[in-house]
C-alpha cells in the first residue's frame, strides 16, 4: 500500500483529491494532510509517507511554497526506509514554478487537470522511483535543465530580485492580463496590481508591459 500525504492549502479540493484516488481503486491510501509549510514538514517527520503530493503555492514559513518543504524535508526517509518522493500537484502550469520545485528535489509535477486516474498512476510511479511529468511540462524542464549553468544562474538572480507576490504578478501581467483581470485572480486590488507592476518594471530595469512580456518570454517564464 502506497502512503500518501496531501499538502494543499483548500481543504475542499484535499478532499476531492482523496475521493479520486479512492475511486481509483488503486493500492494508495492518504495518511495525512497538511495545509501550510509548516504543517507539511511536521507531517513528513511524523508520518514518514512514501508519497507527498504537494502543492506549489503554500503560506507559512518563509514564504517558500512548496520548494521550501522540499528543502527542509531533503533528507526524510519513508516508513520503510527510503526517501520520500515528492510529486507537485499544483493549478499553475508557469515554466518558473515547475522548475523551482524540480530543482528543489521534486520527482514529478502534474497539474489539477489531471485526471484521478492518471493521477494515481503518476502517484505510483513516483513511489517506485520514476520522474512524472504533464507533457508540456516536461518541455520546461528539459529545456531548463539543458541551458547553461551561467544562463540559469542569471535568471535565478533576476527572480530572486523579486517577492513571491511579484513574481505572480509578472507571470499574469506577461500573459496579457489586464490589471482588473490580474487582480480578480489574485484576490487583490487593482492599486496594488499597480504598485506591484511598478516595483517589477524597476527592480528588471523595464520601462513597459511589452518588454516585461519579451522578458519573461526569453527566459521561458510564460
């Protein structure tokens, strides 16, 4: 039986996300949850899962999301003594947040849309050791891990220059999102769109939303 803890921070979708799997009518049993940083890494420590389904986007912490779980967690040990595999279950599908958690020790990223029985599939083929991927995904990951180390480094740089919340903003605001679109998806007011756009185009050295989406285009951040 493979043991599965959940991380996410809404409880409904957690709850979803058991149901499918039950009705998968696979050997997988949820032996936990969590729905913080904090909560996962306690979870991990206590619960030693062979699988964690994590979520990307995560409060608690240091504002890491779900990277920062894989960092604290790097060297946790499963029940019967193997390391605990990570697979990213996350509603982004951004280039930026694929490759944070891959670096950061992720065995596998899959998106919401999936169904609960590819889902399952991808849940034991982690727990035996292989690296799961949604197709296009798969793309970013190749296509991140082929570059240049100096090239990667850069880019690092240039992200770490901004906030969690920054770095969301930049992504919707390069896809050609409006400032009213952009704050009803991050449940915030339109001002602060603003004034997060503008601490962006200064910390990159941008003078335009044209060239914020060339940017973020180069880098494969899109």
């Amino acid at each position: 039986m493979t043991q599965v803890l959940l991380v996410d921070d809404h409880r409904m979708f957690r709850t979803g996300v058991k149901a499918e799997l039950a009705e998968a009518g696979t050997r997988i049993t949820v032996v936990g949850e969590a729905g913080d940083v904090d909560e996962a890494v306690a979870a991990v420590a206590q619960l030693r899962p062979d699988v964690v389904l994590l979520d990307v986007h995560l409060p608690g912490g240091d504002g890491g999301g779900g990277a920062e779980v894989l960092r604290r967690c790097g060297s946790s040990t499963s029940s019967v003594g193997v390391p605990v595999r990570f697979l990213a279950l996350s509603v982004s599908d951004a280039a930026e947040d694929v490759i944070a958690v891959i670096r950061a020790g992720a065995r596998g990223y899959v998106t919401k849309s999936i169904s609960g029985a590819d889902l399952a599939a991808a849940v034991r083929r982690v727990a035996e050791g292989d690296a799961v991927f949604s197709p296009r995904l798969a793309g970013f990951v190749l296509d991140a891990f082929g570059a240049s180390a100096g090239d990667v480094a850069k880019v690092e740089d240039e992200l770490d220059r901004l906030s969690a919340r920054e770095r969301e903003v930049m992504r919707l605001i390069a896809r050609g999102y409006a400032y009213k679109e952009v704050a009803k998806e991050l449940f915030i007011s339109v001002k602060t769109v603003e004034t997060h756009v503008s601490s962006v185009l200064r910390k990159l050295q941008l003078s335009s939303r044209h060239e914020l989406t060339r940017w973020a285009a180069d880098r494969r951040l899109l």
